[in-house]
C-alpha cells in the first residue's frame, strides 16, 4: 500500500476499526497517525490480537493450581510434570487462512503453534489437531479436507515433530468458515524457561530467521471479520510456510537458549514484527525503537507500514545481552539463518519506527495496550432446548451400528492420520486410535504425556453452557482412560460474530461451562486462543455462523508410561460399564444420522460423578486392575464396544442390559462419566466401585473374532471393520 494514501475515518474503517476506536488513537497520538501508525493500532487492536470482545469473559476461568508455572499471558502455557520437567504447550485456530488457501493456511497454522512452544525454551515432541469441516455433500469439503490434511502433514512430517492426535466433525454449518485449531507440546527443564518481557536500556534487539516478505499484511485484521462471497481473492493475507526453514529455526534457538545471550524472546506471528516489538516492549515497561532499513527483505522497495504488519513465516525477535550478540550472531550464521540488530531497547515508553531517514511512527506503549477497547457486548441467554419427542428404533441394533460406524463423525480417521508421521522422534508410545489420548514419553526418563483435543459442538448448539462444561469433562475423561493425572487444558474457542447477542450469549454460556467443569476437575486453562467472526456473509446480506466450538485442548501426566493402557480389549477378559445409564438420545449421533434429527437437549454432566468416577478408574489402571479401557462419548455403549472390538480385532459377547431403558436408548445414549474398562477379575472391580459408591456392571466378555448381540445376532469383526473404514477414502477417491 503507498504511504501516500490519506489517513481518515474512512481509511481507518477498512482496516477494521471503528469510528469509536479511531477516535481513541487521535486522542492518543494528539494527531493524525501516520499510515504504519494506523497500521499498528488496527492490527493490535483487532479482535484477533487485543481480544476485545472476550477479555472479560475469559478473566472467570481457573488460571493456576499448584502444577501451574505460567499460565494465560506468555507465549504458551506452562506446568511442571515432575522431575525438573515441564511441558509447554497451546492451541490456535489457522480457520480463515485454511478457507482461503487449505494447504498454507493449515501448515503455517502448524509452524505458528511451533513457534510459540519453542519460543519459551521447549522442544516440541508432539502436534495435535482439531479440525471442522463443512458437509461431505458439499463440493468445496473435499478440496478443503485435502489442502489441511496435506499442509499439516507436510509442515509436521517436514520439520520433524510427530502429529499425534486430534478429531475431525463434519457439519453445514462449517460449510464456508471450515475450523483448523492447531496444538503443540512442548518438554523444557524447569529452570530454563524463557519469557517476553523485554529488559535492559540499551539492549540491542535482534530479528532471526527467515525474510521478510508481503505475504500476510493485515492476516490479524482479516481473521477479525466475517467472511463473504469474495473470499477467495483474499489469498495475499494468507502466509507461506517453509518447514525446513522453522527446524533450522528450531535447532538456532534451542542451541543459542542453552546459553546465557537471552534476555527475551517473542515469535512474530500474528501481525507479526508489530505485535513481537510492542507486546515485548510493553511487557517489560520500556520503548523499543527500531530501523527498519536493517530488517532482512526478500521483496525490494518495501515499506515501513509493509514490513511492520508482514506475516511472513518462521521469524522471531530477541533480546540479547550486548556482549553476547556475537555469540548469537556465530550460532544463526551456522544454521544458514538471517540474523540482524535491528534496534534497541529505550527509556522513553514509545515504540519509534525509523525507515530511509524518517520516523514513520512514534507511538506511546502504555496507551497502546491500556487504552485498547474492551467490550461488554450485549448478550441474550440462549431458550432451554425443547425436550426430545418420541424415538423409535427404524432399523435392527446390527444395522444401525453398521451405519453409525460408517458415518462421518464416526468413521475411522485412517486417511487422515497416516499422512501424519506419529512416530517421528521415536517418543511415541500410543499412536492414533491405540488409545483415548496420544501417549508420548518424555525422553530420558519414564516419564510419560497423555494428550488429547476435544469439544461436540452440537451439545454447544443446544445448550453451550452444558457443552462448555462437556467439552472439558470429556477431555478429562480421555486423559484418565489411558491412566494419567489430568494436569491443565489450552483451549480455542470458535464462534460466530460476537456483536450478535446471541453468538455472544453462546460465548458467554461455553466460559461459565468450561469454568465450572475446570474449577470441579482441577483442571485450570494455562493457555489459549479466541477466534470470532466465524461466519460467511451470503450474497443477500445474511450471514452463517459455525456451531459454537470451545475445543479443548488437555495435557496429563504419567509418572511410569509403561502403566499406559490403551483402548484395545484383550481376549478372556470381562468388560465392565463404569458409570450411570439413564439412556441420554438429545443431541445425540444416533438421532442425526439414523433419524435425521438435530433436537433434544445434551445429556446432562454431573461434575461430581465425573470426578468420582474418573479418579476410581485411574486408580484402578494404575493398580493393574484394568487392562483396557475406553470412554464412552459419540454413539454411545455400543460404539465404544465396536471401536474396543476393532483396535484390537477381538470380538466379544454383550449381555442384555436388564434395565428397564429401551433398547436403542440403553445402547446408543450419550450419558457421561462412563467408561468401558477390560478386567481380569470383574468381581473384584465391581466390588471395588461398589466401595467407592461408583455404578459398575459387566456388560460383556471379549473373545472370538464377532460382536454377539443380546439377541443372538453376530456381526464379523471384519463387517465392522469394513463399514468403519470406507467413508473417508470414498469421499477423498
């Protein structure tokens, strides 16, 4: 963009600022800004970047427990896992890039997440993914699917940090605004932890990595705004990512961080070296004035107002001890990467921009970040779903398994994960599908990490309040039915426009759920991301918004992984349902896809017999009582039965429930705070439960190689199997 162009209320309003908001800068600047003045406001004050609509919401959410190092604030989260340990980890949403352009926009999702971890000290040892995606009837779905699967894959596999885990949902209602929330783990020593806090008058500040170019001007603003039909000619804000470069990148910060150089350290990622300078510089309470004609550019006759909102990929900026710059500079050269002094740390409070001679922007720090909008936006308090009206079963118990099995949001994930190298670094103990969660060992110890994502975002639809809480308590239920302690979440919180009451009553709804469910687990939010505006305008006006989608993210800890269990049954054992049966159809998968209705409330979550129950089943892996075990979630009992059957291709005999539910209701309700536990000794685990004031019951005995229903009918491992597996390879054929 020409630095020529006027600066007003108009030009102010395409860069997504109201006129409110460009009254606030005047007032501050006492003047009127400059063209990178104004850009630096818009971008930094962007939904994107200043959270202005969800600030005062996320404030209610539990931030620290005793295991917590550092929480929301940093650039990722932070718990101590034992023995001078710590894992690092956040997720982020790449949804509008993914849209626009699949395959850059899901893989500089991957390398912006990277950054964020080892930007704090960390070794990156695990990726994971939560991915939404429009109707499979719909045309644009599948050229979606390939561009993210393909660009995670090529970024992860590429850069050498295996993609462990993740989900996937298909629904209409992601048909223009597709979500692709990316996580990452990270491992660091304690005591060598590193943070942004810009320090030391003086101190010069160091840009390494690749160079800057125009890809991505303005992704920050672009990602804080609907989306219409010309969607698509918006590809110059989606960034290009180069994987190779970001491993060099890696190696460079963690051999320069084993010195004493740092004195802080940022990623450039949202808005890039705008948001890396002030967040640094306004963090540690000082000015930062930078020259721009030292920035390395890979594009001639850039400008400031460029090179100061550029998203270009797999840069970072520092803070370096003065006698240290060499030793840096020595280390970067080694990897091939760019590194250059371009400014310093000031007393004055401002950041100062100098290009070609002249001062392209001068701005006061303190007012930049304290005076950003934050909004109260109205919100109305979604209606009570309306009760379920009669159900009844059209098909027999075997063809509606078979035909759930083989349904989108239930289908097996092959296709997708083995584009994932899982194994890269040799720490991965349970691959995808192996278990509940993604079970990772800490190197040189036996230490182990359970991992997993979460969220059913039509419980949210219906009531966002239980499904913020279910959302929680799901991801703490995988975590403990592998056996882990679960230690802390991250979290990305999708939803719609936020200046529509309704959206924002959703929002707040998801907060009070997800606080409630974290306050009653010990389960507090270290780190995370709010994307809005997830909706797509129509070419009459209207517009579509996602389902409410607060995914989360979670993180446990085993102190021997060996003591993992996976989900798998072994043959000669019992399975035991643990966990209350009410035979909970609203919301539920059977209803969508066997009678084509989305109605009903989500079942109810009980916080206390989540706990109660979960922390009974942990314990019980942990004795050895358990062998395998499984939560029971989407398509409820017989689901989780099938899905036990097919990760180990054993098969096994159920017994009829006896309970007074119908048959369709016992076996496909989505009840929570049940698990499916395999046992050498059910006697002695029911016995157990009992003493623990936990429902426990034997449902069925694993062996052969059939499912044998109540009723005598069987259904070959291999008929499941074939069902489970068909759906994605036909939809991507």
């Amino acid at each position: 963009m020409s630095t020529s162009v006027t600066v007003d209320e108009s030009l102010a309003r395409e860069f997504g600022l109201t006129a409110e908001e460009y009254g606030r800068v005047l007032s501050i600047m006492g003047r009127t800004p400059s063209l990178t003045e104004l850009g630096v406001f818009s971008v930094m004050w962007s939904e994107h970047c200043s959270y202005k609509s969800s600030r005062k919401w996320l404030r209610n959410l539990p931030t620290t427990a005793p295991w917590v190092i550092h929480g929301p604030g940093e650039n990722a989260g932070v718990v101590d896992i034992g023995q001078g340990y710590a894992a690092i980890f956040k997720m982020e949403s790449h949804n509008h890039p993914s849209f626009i352009e699949p395959y850059q926009g899901a893989a500089t999702g991957v390398g912006g997440i990277l950054r964020d971890v080892f930007t704090m000290g960390a070794r990156p040892v695990a990726n994971l993914n939560a991915l939404r995606f429009g109707s499979p009837e719909n045309p644009n779905t599948r050229r979606i699917v390939d561009g993210v699967v393909r660009g995670i894959g090529g970024y992860g596999n590429c850069v050498g940090v295996p993609t462990v885990g993740g989900e996937v949902n298909f629904h209409p209602a992601y048909d223009g605004n597709p979500l692709v929330n990316a996580m990452t783990v990270g491992i660091a020593r304690t005591d060598r932890i590193f943070l942004s806090a810009a320090a030391g008058i003086g101190n010069p500040v160091v840009y390494v990595g690749s160079r800057t170019g125009r890809d991505g001007i303005h992704g920050a603003t672009m990602s804080s705004a609907e989306f219409d039909e010309d969607a698509l000619s918006k590809r110059p804000t989606v960034q290009v990512g180069d994987p190779f470069i970001e491993k060099l990148l890696i190696e460079a910060c963690l051999e320069l961080m084993a010195t004493d150089a740092i004195v802080a350290i940022q990623d450039m990622g949202a808005a890039g070296l705008t948001s890396s300078s002030v967040e640094m510089a306004g963090k540690g309470g000082v000015g930062i004035d930078l020259d721009l004609d030292a920035v390395p550019q890979r594009e001639p006759g850039m400008s400031a107002y460029e090179m100061m909102l550029s998203e270009s990929q797999e840069r970072m900026l520092m803070v370096l001890r003065p006698d240290r710059t060499e030793v840096a500079r020595k280390i970067f050269e080694k990897w091939e990467l760019d590194f250059a002094i371009i400014g310093h740390l000031t007393d004055t409070g401002n950041i100062v921009v100098r290009h070609k001679g002249a001062i392209e922007a001068d701005i006061p720090l303190a007012p930049l970040a304290d005076q950003a909008p934050i909004y109260d936006r109205p919100s109305i308090k979604q209606p009570a779903p309306e009760a379920l009206g009669s159900v009844h079963a059209p098909l027999s118990l075997d063809d509606m398994l078979i035909r759930l099995l083989g349904s989108p949001d239930l289908c097996s994930r092959a296709w997708i994960w083995n584009q994932y190298d899982s194994t890269v670094g040799g720490q991965t103990v349970r691959r995808p599908g192996a278990a509940d969660a993604a079970i990772v060992k800490v190197e040189d110890t036996q230490l182990g990490l359970a991992l997993t994502t979460d969220c059913t975002p039509r419980y949210c639809q219906a009531d966002a309040r239980t499904g913020g809480a279910q959302a929680v308590a799901e991801a703490w239920r995988n975590i403990t039915a592998t056996g882990a302690r679960p230690l802390a979440v991250t979290d990305n919180l999708n939803f719609g426009n936020p200046e529509k009451p309704e959206i924002m009553g959703q929002f707040v709804a998801a907060i009070e759920g997800m606080a409630e469910a974290c306050t009653a687990l010990d389960f507090p939010v270290v780190s995370g991301n709010v994307s809005l505006y997830n909706e797509t305008r129509n070419p009459d006006g209207s517009t579509r918004a996602i389902l409410p989608t607060p995914a989360i993210g979670a993180l446990g800890v085993l102190e021997t992984v060996d003591t993992a269990v996976g989900l798998g049954m072994q043959g000669g054992t019992d399975v035991v349902l643990i966990g209350a049966t009410q035979g909970e159809l609203g919301q539920s998968i059977w209803l969508r896809d066997i009678l084509g209705r989305e109605e009903g409330a989500p079942p109810p979550v009980d916080l206390a017999a989540e706990r109660r129950n979960g922390d009974f089943v942990r314990e019980q892996i942990q004795s050895g009582s358990i062998t395998a075990c499984h939560d029971i979630a989407d398509g409820g009992i017989l689901v989780a039965v099938a899905e036990m059957t097919l990760a180990s291709g054993i098969g096994c005999e159920l017994e009829s429930p006896d309970s007074g539910i119908r048959p369709e209701a016992f076996w496909f309700g989505e009840d929570q705070a049940r698990y499916l536990a395999c046992t050498p000794n059910a006697a002695a685990l029911c016995e157990q439960a009992a003493k623990a004031g936990v429902p426990a019951r034997i449902i069925a005995r694993a062996g052969g190689n059939e499912l044998i229903l109540p009723s005598g009918v069987t259904i070959s491992v291999a008929r499941m199997k074939n069902a489970h597996e068909a759906f994605l390879p036909a939809l991507m054929n």
